[in-house]
C-alpha cells in the first residue's frame, strides 16, 4: 500500500458543492483531512477530522491551518454576493488561510479561482493565463485579490499556490454555455490533485475546463501540473441543445467568458444597500 504523500491536508469550504466532492480525491493524498467550514462536515470518514470556522474569524483559521501541509482552499461566498459578504469571506478570509499557512509553514496552497476573474474577457479572444483581469463583478473582484496574494505570498515567503480559474463546474452541463465551459466533478478531482502533487508549482494560473470540443482558452501555462481531463460536454449536447434555446449572439452573455455575470448590477443596490 502506497504511504500517504503528506500528513495533514487542510480543505476549506469541505461542506460546499466542490468541497464535498473533493474529499474522496484528496483523503487518499494524506493521513488526515482536516475538513472546515461555517457548517459541520457530515460523515466523516476515518481520516477526517472537521472544524467548525467562519473564513472571517482569524483566530479559527489560523488555528486550523496548524499542521497542514497544504492548504486545498475552496471556501467563501460563491456567487455575486454584497459587498460586506464578499468582502468577509472571499478577501479577508483568503487572508487568513495565507497568513495561516505562513505561520504555520504549510508548503503550498490549492485556490479555487474562477473565470470570473477574467470574466469579461471575450470567448474569440482565447486567452491565456497571461492575460490581464478583467472580473464581471465584486465576486470576480474578490478572486484577482486572491491570485494577487497568492503570488505575493509566493514572491515574498516561497509559498507555492496553484490558482484554478474553475469555470462550471457541475454533474452535467445545464445549459448550452456549458457546453464549452464545463468541468465535471471527476475532471475538478483530476486537477486538484495533479495540482496539489506536481513535483513544482511556484505561482500558477490554470483553467478548470473538461475536455469539450470548445475550447476559448488557452491552458499551455499550466502544463506543468500535468492535468488531463478525461470528461466531456458532447455526450450532453443533442438534449442540452433540444431544451435549452440558443443565445442572442449580440448579447455580452454569450459573448464573454464570464456569461450571465456581466448583466449582473451592483449586487448591493438588489440588497438595499448603497
């Protein structure tokens, strides 16, 4: 039986969507999975252990990074949320799994990015990890601050961050943008592992996409991490296509990596804020 590749593995947001996926893949990967999140972790598996934390509460975090060897950071608000929410969870509480790691002296981080950060891109321009930010709102926002931090924390302290610009990812495509922009739950295992496991990170940038016939990014600069997708959008498309009509191709939904993000407003105005 293979030993474990490292001792304890912190994942945040273990109770979420992904979260709750990714413990199958990474409890091989480790002798303990530390699981955390606002609510308990449920069924716990031997080598789990779950710690009730809010991302915004410093003290719990840096608490619950104490021992962990990597950091598998996949916690926070996930969609357009107002600004106190946004701020709470996704920046100050990204902070605090940093600092977390930093003063505990775990060796790299795995951070569930998002296109959102690059969400106003255009699908024709086919970009690459190079290209500039451009986020589709205070959500999209919350994700350049985090990639920006990982890579300060990788410049200035030698922490390795893999930053996964994970775009739908869900158990099948829901609709016809998914067609080219989903990543099934297997192929988000697959890259979070090769991620956490390749011989040599530093700061990198990849885009979590399956392997579907479209492909409006470009993925060459994460190479390095050794990731192949193994599912894809077709088999999906004949009934994806036959209930779901096809897009205004005017409008920016269907023109930018980011889809029905860029109409959003200012979440706050919906909230009754300022």
């Amino acid at each position: 039986m293979t030993a474990p590749r490292f001792d304890t593995i912190l994942l945040t947001g273990a109770a979420g969507r992904l979260g709750s996926v990714l413990r199958r893949g990474l409890a091989p990967l480790c002798r303990r999975l530390r699981l955390t999140d606002r609510v308990p972790p449920t069924g716990l598996a031997a080598n789990e252990e779950a710690v009730v934390a809010a991302l915004a509460d410093a003290e719990a975090m840096l608490a619950a990074c104490a021992g962990a060897e990597a950091i598998v950071h996949f916690g926070g608000v996930a969609l357009e949320r107002p600004w106190a929410e946004v701020l709470d969870a996704n920046i100050r509480g990204s902070y605090h799994v940093y600092e977390g790691a930093r003063r505990h002296g775990a060796r790299r981080v795995v951070y569930a990015s998002s296109v959102h950060a690059i969400g106003y891109h255009r699908l024709e321009d086919r970009i690459d990890a190079a290209a500039p930010h451009r986020p589709d709102g205070l959500y999209g926002l919350s994700k350049c601050f985090v990639e920006d931090l990982g890579r300060l924390y990788w410049d200035k302290f030698g922490i390795e961050t893999a930053a996964l610009r994970i775009f739908s990812s869900f158990p099948e495509p829901a609709d016809r943008r998914m067609l080219w922009s989903w990543l099934s739950f297997e192929d988000c295992i697959r890259l979070t592992v090769a991620a956490l496991t390749a011989p040599r990170v530093g700061f990198t940038v990849a885009f979590g996409l399956s392997d579907n016939l479209a492909k409006p990014v470009d993925d060459r600069l994460a190479g390095h991490l050794g990731f192949r997708p193994q599912d894809s959008a077709e088999p999906f498309r004949a009934a994806v296509e036959a209930k779901v009509p096809a897009p205004d191709p005017r409008d920016p939904a269907a023109a930018c990596l980011g889809g029905w993000f860029v109409n959003l407003g200012h979440p706050d105005d919906a909230a009754g804020g300022g």
